[in-house]
C-alpha cells in the first residue's frame, strides 16, 4: 500500500535533515502517523500531506513538494484500484 508516496515521503524528509519525530513536530503530527505514513500502513490526509510538504520545504529548500507527494499518492490509489478491480475479474470468470 501507498508504495511511491512511502518511499518518497521518507527520501524527501531525510533529504531535509528531518527524523521522523522532528518532521511530526513541526507538522504538527504524532510520531506514529509520520511512521505509519512510510512504512505505508496509513495514508495521509490531504491536511497531512500539505503540513508535511510545508516543513519539508522549509527545511530543505525543495519545491513541488506538495505536488510530488500528492502525485505519489494518487498513483499509488490508482495501482490500489487496479488491482482490486482485476482481482474482482478474475474472481468472478
């Protein structure tokens, strides 16, 4: 689950000089969410996201944060969807 927006959520942070707890921090998260949302047991909310993106553009002088992680985030949704629908197909040929 949420594999692009995992992975990418963690190499932007750790690119920006960000732990986990300083990133949940300055987001205004806990923890636990910022470490559900990379080990992709949990998805952000738009909310989160956008919190998370602002820190770590802040801290790491990047751009397209927001944007980047967003786009992971539907792509991942959509592989989600995709499987779920060819699942569906072959359960009921």
């Amino acid at each position: 689950m949420a594999m692009r927006f995992r992975r990418l959520l963690r190499q932007m942070r750790e690119s920006a000089s960000l732990s986990p707890g300083e990133l949940a921090r300055l987001a205004g998260l806990r923890v636990e969410q910022v470490a559900e949302y990379e080990q992709g047991t949990s998805v952000p909310s738009f909310d989160a996201c956008y919190r998370m993106s602002e820190v770590i553009s802040a801290q790491g002088g990047q751009r397209f944060v927001m944007q980047d992680l967003w786009k992971a985030l539907k792509d991942d949704r959509l592989d989600e969807w995709a499987v779920t629908r060819d699942q569906r197909v072959w359960d009921s040929a």
